[in-house]
C-alpha cells in the first residue's frame, strides 16, 4: 500500500504575516481531503508544503516518494508538445513494466532466490497498483475524458489556451496515478462532461488525494474529508465526509453557538439582577436598633449582612469572569436589505422582445416578474454577460426592444469589478456609495465578504475576487429591485457561497444569475434560460418554491 501523507505542526510566515499556524494533517491512502476556507487563509500554501516546493518555518512533513502536485500553472516548457508530456506521463510505467518483465526472467532461472523474490513482488505491487498494464490505453482514455482528443500531438504547449494547459496537466497526472495527489482548484477550466470525468477518476485512485477547491459539487463527489482553514477558536477543523456532510455540520456548529450565546446572555442578565437585588438587602440593617434590642439586632445584622456581602462578592466574581470570557454574537447571515420603500412591487421589472447583439445575443422573449428567479445557463461565448448587460441598461442591443419598468433600480455584479477612484479605501468606498447613515446600518465588517484587515486598504490594491466582494457588499447592503449577478459565487468560500444562496432566495428583488456554478445550479428553484452561440431557447419554467413566488 501507499505510505501515508502526513503534515504535524506546519507554521508559514511570510514577513510579517503568519499565513499557517500549527496545521497538522494526516492522510491515509483511500483518502481524499478537501482544504476549503476563504482566499488568503493558505490553501495554496499548504500545498506546496505538502509537496515539498516551500519548506515549513516550523512543523515536518513526511510524504511518498512518488506524490505528484498539480499547480494552476503547467510545469513544462512552451515547446513541449502534448504528444511529449503524455510520453513523460507514461515513461515511469513503461520503465516499471520493463524491470518486472526482466525481473520475471531472472526469478524463472533462479527460482530459489530470496532477495529476487522480494524484488519481483515488490515490482509487481507497484506495478499493480499503478496500473503499468493500461496506462497507454488510460492516457487516451484521458484525453479525451479532459476534452483534449482534438488537439494534435505536436501543438506546442505555448499554443494552447491557459484552459487547455491546465487540463494537460490534470491528464498527466490522471496517468501517472502517483501514491499521491495534490491538486490546486482542480476544476477550473473544466465543463460539467470533463469535471465528473475528473472526479470518478479521482474516486477510483487507491493512494491519497489532497484538493483544494472552491468547487461545491466537487468537494460532494470526491471528497472523504473536508479540512477547514477558515480562523477558528480551535485551528483548522477537520470534518468527515463529503460537502453535504459539512453543510449539516457546520448548521449544528451554528445552533451551538447560538444557543450557548443565548445562554450565556441570560445569565449575565440573572447576576446583574442577583447582585443589585441581594446588594440592596443590606439597606434594612442600616436603620438604628431600639433600645431593648440592640444586642439581638447588632448580631442578627451583622450575620445577615456578612451572608448577603458573600452572596453579592460570588455573584460579582461570576460575573466578571462571564463578562470577560463569554463568546462573541454570532455574525448575522448574509441578506439582501432594500432600501425603506424601494423593495419589490407586483407585476413586470423588464421584458425583451427580439432583442440581438450581432455574434453574441438573441433573445426572441423574455419577461422578467418583481420577484422571478432566472438562472441564465450556457457554454463560454453563449451570451450570458452580454444579456445581463442588455438588461442593466449598459450595452444596447442593435435590434429589438428592452422596456423596463420606470424608475427601476438595477444592480449589475459584474465579472471585471473597477472602481473609479482605486486609491479610496474598501471602507470609505463602502461609505461614500451607501451613505454615512445606511453603512453604519449595514457595517461592512459584519457583512462577511471584506476581512477586518482589508478594509483601509485601497481598493487598487485589492485582489480581483476581494474587489468583487466588496461590489457584492455595496448590493447586499442596499438591493436593487433587479439584481443580475454574474458568476456570484466566484472567489467566495464555499460556505460563503450557501450563505450567499440563502440570500438570494429572499433578496426583496427580480434576481438573474449567469452561472457555471454546478452546485447552484443543481439546486436551483426558479426558472431557467439556457443560451446558445446562435442564440438562445426557452426552457419551461421549475415551480417556484413558496418562499419566491408573490
């Protein structure tokens, strides 16, 4: 069997900045993990620990001779050709199959040999588990399972789109079948046909497969364990199971925290009522004794007195220490908040009729309701930004008509996110779109899409995925009556992005999503449209769920 892969202790720092704090990780061959958690929290950088590119600044990492790492970037040069790297792919079984097939020979003249004995079984398990047997007739499997049968042999690597690269690369390693995998955002690139193709393939490796993703659906089909590099009181948390199992999970994890923050506010309330309430007990022995019974009064009021100080001195001391270590709000979930009177009103938001944009578009009908659900499907180049544009009012169509209801509010996430004034921080970006009033209604800090220490930071220096949180933060503040949202779920976590489902079903709005997000798209419950190169077509509408329909 494969050795084991295994992490203890791992800590990174880059300058200042402690990227991994004391992450341990222990996988077992049959295991396939999955490393979630928001961009930034080292997901990447773990990996190339794991892999040997960086070395840890404290902690060990012990791993298989044989572990191959699939980075977003293809390790070869742009000369390679692809009929080159798949001979690379499959050099090692060949050269395997050739020393068990020499090995074979000697042990049938030396049949007695203990020492070739254990050489010839060794062989023969690596040989076996690596599968050597099939992999010329694997590696045309996978080529065509990533979608690249169509390419020649001799296209240049440096021909090829990054999509292709990246899925040569996948194909590869599929051929190899090292002891162990380590895959960055493995996905990417990939359509639905090539993504499952991927992850039975995956399924169906006997050594340790170690992923990470953003990719729900993947993380559900391949996954046995979920790993969890989001801060947290306790460090990453490990989760069995596949993403279902997670989401079930992290709900409990949630009800806890609730429950316990109810609890403990409660209790807070009760000793603040016991301290003030047993403290004002001691007024009644202030007052002067009689003369005939100031013994009796001068020892009952002392005692009374001494039990209530006791009483009040135990209450303070609980409180304080509640006071102190009690555990913080739970943040709220993300939602979509509409301006007072400007929410959703009955009847038609948007309708287009015979709309076209030459090479891109063409919509014959389509009526949008104050509260439809549109998720907009369709291969790269269908159209899907160029309706969401048609209907946000930025590109007009060359033919047909686009009627929108009059004073309609419209909030477009777009795909490339720029901001006029790069040099404004995320804060005061926030607060100068929303108004002073409304932004410290709606914090930023407590919105979830923007960290703490991101947010004087201007916003030209922000990643590409934080400059879309931030534009997703300005509408989830302050929702428009149609929402179009293209690829929402991009650069969000993946529990992000249920938080951010949850909000879409009841954003106070018309909602339109583009989208190649499988996940949400398998769970989609309102109606859909699917786009074609040369057009577009009608999909009947799914029954609204009750809580979207008017």
């Amino acid at each position: 069997m494969p050795a084991p892969l295994l992490a203890v202790d791992l800590v990174k720092v880059y300058g200042d900045r402690t990227v991994l704090d004391g992450v341990s990780l222990t996988a077992a061959p049959g295991r396939r993990i999955g490393l979630i958690g928001e961009n930034g929290v080292g997901k990447s950088t773990l990996l190339r620990l794991l892999a040997g590119d960086e070395s840890p600044d404290a902690g060990t990492v012990s791993r298989p001779a044989d572990l191959g790492f699939g980075q977003q970037e293809l390790p070869y040069p742009g000369s390679a050709t692809l009929g080159a790297v798949m001979a690379d792919a499959v050099r090692e079984a060949r050269a395997a199959l050739g020393e068990l097939d020499e090995l074979a020979d000697r042990v049938a003249r030396h049949p007695d040999d203990p020492e070739l004995l254990r050489r010839y079984g060794e062989a023969l398990d690596w040989c076996t588990e690596h599968e050597v047997w099939d992999a010329d007739r694997r590696a045309e499997l996978v080529l065509d399972g990533l979608g690249l049968a169509g390419i020649g042999p001799d296209r240049p690597v440096a021909e090829m789109s990054g999509g292709q690269r990246g899925r040569l690369g996948l194909a590869a390693l599929l051929v190899r079948r090292p002891s162990a995998l380590l895959l960055d955002e493995p996905t990417n690139h990939l359509d639905d046909a090539a993504a499952a193709f991927l992850e039975e393939q995956l399924r169906g490796l006997p050594g340790v497969v170690v992923a990470a993703s953003h990719d729900r659906a993947f993380l559900e089909a391949v996954c046995t364990d979920l790993i969890d590099l989001d801060p947290a009181v306790g460090g990453p948390t490990r989760y069995g199971g596949g993403y279902t199992d997670y989401q079930v999970e992290r709900r409990a994890e949630r009800a806890r925290w609730e429950q316990r923050y109810l609890d403990e506010q409660e209790e807070l309330s009760r000793l603040r009522r016991a301290v003030n309430h047993t403290a004002r007990q001691v007024a009644p022995h202030d007052r002067p004794p009689r003369d005939n019974d100031g013994f009796i009064y001068a020892f009952k009021g002392a005692r009374v007195q001494q039990a209530v100080s006791r009483q009040v001195r135990n209450a303070r001391r609980r409180l304080d220490e509640l006071a102190r270590d009690q555990v913080r709000r739970p943040p709220a979930p993300l939602r979509f908040h509409a301006t007072l009177g400007s929410g959703a009103a009955p009847g038609t938001v948007a309708a287009l009729r015979d709309v076209r944009v030459p090479g891109r578009l063409h919509v014959e009908h389509l009526d949008l309701g104050a509260t439809d659900r549109l998720l907009v499907t369709g291969a790269n180049g269908a159209g899907k930004s160029t309706l969401l544009a048609v209907l946000a009012g930025v590109l007009e169509p060359v033919g047909g008509s686009v009627q929108r209801r009059r004073g309609l509010r419209v909030g477009l996430l777009a795909q490339d996110t720029a901001f006029p004034h790069p040099e404004r921080t995320a804060l005061t970006v926030y607060t100068e779109r929303l108004g002073q009033e409304r932004a410290a209604a709606r914090p930023l800090a407590e919105l979830g899409l923007i960290a703490p220490r991101d947010l004087n930071r201007p916003v030209g220096e922000l990643s590409v995925g934080q400059r879309r949180r931030l534009d997703l933060a300005l509408l989830v503040a302050d929702a428009p009556q149609l929402l179009l949202l293209d690829e929402p779920t991009n650069h969000l976590s993946p529990a992000l992005a249920d938080e951010l489902e949850d909000a879409l079903a009841d954003a106070p709005a018309a909602v339109v999503v583009a989208t190649h997000d499988r996940w949400l798209r398998r769970r989609w419950r309102g109606r859909e449209l699917e786009l074609r190169a040369e057009g577009s077509r009608r999909v009947p509408a799914k029954p609204l769920s009750c809580h979207q329909a008017s």
